[in-house]
C-alpha cells in the first residue's frame, strides 16, 4: 500500500476497533489508489481520502417490540449515512443477528464506490438491526417494522436518505415500514423507500435487479473475450433474493446451474437447479434448501459438510454474505476449472479468496461492480416516483441492462488508464473513487 494510504489506513484502524470487515473492506479499496493518488496529489491535500473514511453521521437505535406471547425484546438499529456527495444516502437495511456497526459501516462504506460507479445521483449510506427475522410470525415482523420505523423516520427522506431491503428484509419488511412512515408523517411520500410493492409505488424489475445485473455483468465479461455463459456450469450461492434472480437469468442465457445453498448447506442438482420450486420453497413456504432437495426427489441431494465450491463449475456466483468464499473454497474452484467469479453479495470472497483468483487468471468482479444493479433500479425507482410514472418491463429491464453495461466499460477503462489492465477489481475501486472524490471537492470542505 503506498505510505500516505498505509498513514490513513492506520488512522482508520486506530478511530474504528474492532470493526473487522469495516477495515476490510477499507484496505481492499486503498490496494487499488496508489496511482490515483500519485497522479492527484490534490486528493490528499484536500483530505479526500479521510473525509470518505469517516461517515457523515452514524444514527444508533433501541427497537422495543413485543412477541406473539406478550414477552418484550430489545434490538439495536443502526443507520450509517455515510456520504452524500453524489444524492442522498442510499443503500439496504439487513436484518440479521451479526449485525453490529462493523458490518454497517463495511457496507455502506462500499455503497459510497458503487452508487457512484452506476453514474446515477444517490450517495451512499446502509443501515440495519441485530433482529433475527428467523421462525418470527407475521405479526411479529410488522410490530418489529413499525417499532423500528417509529425511531428512523425522522432521519429519512426522499432527499435525505432513502433505505432499501437486504439480508432479511424484501418486500413485507418494505411495505410494514413504508406504512408506519406514511402513518407517523402522514405523507404518502413515495420516494422514502425502494423496493416496495408494484400497486403501491414500486419499480417492475427491482425484485430481480441485482441477480439480472450481477448475471449482466458477467455475460459483458464473457462477451469481451469472446465467449458466452451459453452451455456454461454455475454454482450460486445463497437462496435468497439476489440467488434466486441470478438463476434464473443464467438459465435465460443458456446456462446451467447445478448448485445452491443456504446457511444449513447445499443442494446440487445436476440437472439444473428448478427455479418454480426453489421458489416454492424460499419465497412461499420460507423454507430450507434442505427442503428443495427432499421435494425434487432423486435429482438432487442435499449436502450439509463442506462447501458449494467443492461442485466444479465454470462459473462461481456466491450471492449469500460477507467473507463466505475463503481461499479454501477458492483453490476448490480453480481446481474444478472456474474461469468467472462475479459477487453478487457484498465482499462475499476474503482477499486470500481473492488472490488464488488473480494468480490463477480467473476473471474476477467485485461486488460494488457486479451487484450494483439492484442499488440502480432502486435508482430508477426513485425516478418513477419524482415523476408519478411506472415504466414497463422491459423499458426497465433495457435501462438496467445498460447500467451494467456502463459499469463494466467504466471498470474497463480505469483499469487500463491507472496500469492495471484487464482487472476488474482495480478499475471498480478507482472508477468510483473519482466520480465521488470530484464532487466532495467541488462542494468543499463540508
Ligand atoms: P436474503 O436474505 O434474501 O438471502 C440471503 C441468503 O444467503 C439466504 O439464502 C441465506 O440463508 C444465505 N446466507 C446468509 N448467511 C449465510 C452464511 N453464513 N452461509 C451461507 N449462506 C448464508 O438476502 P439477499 O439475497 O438480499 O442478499 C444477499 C447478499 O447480496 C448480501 O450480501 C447483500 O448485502 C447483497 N446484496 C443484496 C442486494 C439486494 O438488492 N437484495 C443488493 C446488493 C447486494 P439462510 O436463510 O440460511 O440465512
């Protein structure tokens, strides 16, 4: 790392302890800036890289709510509005109970980079609560919903800061907050909050955005060597909103994917994973993905040892959390003969993960590049409800396509003109550091 990044870096250990990924994610960012910033000097004179680093306000929450038997339970929220150079914070609300102000600040720390890298106005912020959604009834998550509302509305807004879904929160969890919001400020102010239902202000396309992106992004980087996912093995892991889609476009595009996961295990199917009954199981029934391999009967089989990594695949998609692909997991796929890693999860490879890849010459996306589709339509959202329109299928679904593509060309580009070419992760970092590192010193010291 160059010595003025390693100074800042140091800085960032010593006023964040203990927040592991947060620091993660801020030394996977710096490994890439060293020439920027020799190239700029002006960035560091005007402190850029420490502003980006702390955010402009972190907002820490009880949430009380009572359970089906009347038994009382406190959870912490948090909400990391972390720039806004670029348009409002923007970025999801995880409901999981490794949630803590590390993994908050990781996320909406990679947000900034992304959210800037799709050229569209929203800056960067995320947020969330240690609840865990899991064996809750309906009732339960809405009084969750609501008691959690009952604290953020204050700090949001379509100008403000506009929170979206993540692990553990999708479409309910979206509309019982949008409805305390509407109920608290009596404004039916449509723009506070993407990913919401299509009769009630939300965008075709956003459910299936980040795994359509992700399955983009990578066709682009197939495509700029020739070669299509048509006939290609994946592995994807996770079930959960972003798999799901992602499946499904990869078998749109002729692709197969033979396995996937939750956090029990994993379900390989040789045949091709069937969507309609993954989505039976996951989005219906709430279930396990144990449950998907006893329903599809002798096609498939249900593994609870070991990793989905150990399935050999020409194309690994891990899709699932945080630092799920190890360097274990990574040597396993390149001795199964993966050529694409795309993260459609957010920093799902650790950076040992991430170096068997580059040693290996497997093509390699990182998340703020290949997931940042669902961040965009949410994006596009927003634009429907400023102008009290709803666009079609496929109009969005063109826009979307674009925006990935854009993406994949700005990486591309940045790559090649800070000497790194080719590398997807490098062009990402540097892409997005400087649309926003432009805007934070046009708009001064603030
Ligand atoms: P969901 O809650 O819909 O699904 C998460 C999936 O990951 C579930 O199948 C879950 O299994 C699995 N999972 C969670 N923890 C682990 C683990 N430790 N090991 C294996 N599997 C695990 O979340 P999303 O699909 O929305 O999000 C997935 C990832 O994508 C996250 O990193 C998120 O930040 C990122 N992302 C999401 C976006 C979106 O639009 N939703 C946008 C951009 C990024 P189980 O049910 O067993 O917990």
């Amino acid at each position: 790392m160059d010595i003025h990044l390693q100074e800042q870096y140091d800085e960032v250990l010593r006023r964040n302890p203990g927040e592991a990924e947060f620091h993660q994610a801020v030394a996977e960012v710096f490994s890439s800036l060293g020439t920027v910033v020799a190239k700029h000097p002006h960035y560091a004179d005007a402190a850029v890289i420490s502003r980006l680093c702390e955010p402009e306000r972190q907002i820490i929450f009880r949430v009380p709510w009572t359970d089906d038997n009347g038994r009382i339970h406190i959870n912490r929220a948090f909400r990391v509005e972390f720039n806004s150079a670029l348009g409002p914070y923007k970025g999801g609300l995880r409901f999981h109970p490794s949630v803590y102000l590390g993994i908050i600040k990781f996320l909406g720390f990679e947000q900034i980079f992304k959210n800037a890298l799709t050229g569209l106005p929203i800056g960067g912020g995320k947020g969330g609560s240690d609840f865990d959604p899991k064996g809750r009834s309906d009732g339960e998550i809405m009084r969750f919903c609501q008691s959690l509302m009952t604290e953020l509305y204050r700090h949001i807004g379509e100008y403000t800061d506009v929170p979206a879904g993540d692990i553990g929160v999708g479409g309910r969890e979206i509309g019982y907050l949008f409805g305390q919001y509407k109920r608290i400020t009596n404004r039916y102010e449509s723009g506070v909050l993407t990913g919401k239902g299509l009769s009630w202000g939300g965008s075709r396309v956003r459910t299936e955005a980040t795994g359509y992106g992700t399955v983009y992004f990578v066709d682009e980087m197939l495509r700029a060597r020739g070669e299509s996912l048509d006939g290609k093995r994946v592995t994807v892991s996770g079930s959960g909103n972003v798999a799901i889609y992602a499946i499904e476009k990869v078998h749109e595009l002729g692709g197969t994917v033979v396995a996937c996961s939750d956090s029990a295990g994993y379900a390989v199917d040789e045949k091709g994973i069937d969507l309609n009954l993954l989505k039976q199981v996951k989005e219906v029934r709430r279930g396990r993905i144990s449950e998907y391999a006893d329903l599809r009967g002798g096609d498939a089989s249900f593994v609870a040892d070991g990793t989905i990594w150990d399935v050999p695949a020409d194309v690994a998609l891990p899709c699932a959390t945080q630092n799920e692909l190890t360097e274990e997991g990574a040597l396993a796929l390149v001795k199964g003969g993966c050529q694409v890693v795309a993260e459609g999860a957010n920093m799902p490879c650790t950076p040992e993960a991430t170096k068997v890849f580059s040693g290996a010459g497997v093509l390699f996306a990182p998340g703020k590049a290949a997931n940042a589709g669902g961040v965009a339509t949410s994006a596009l959202e927003m634009q429907q409800n400023a102008s009290r329109d709803s666009w079609s299928f496929e109009y969005t679904e063109e826009r979307l396509g674009n925006i990935m593509r854009g993406i994949h060309d700005r990486c591309l580009e940045a790559a090649d003109e800070y000497g790194s070419p080719g590398d997807y992760q490098f062009g990402a970092n540097v892409a997005g550091f400087i649309r926003v590192a432009d805007a934070m010193l046009a708009l001064g010291v603030i």
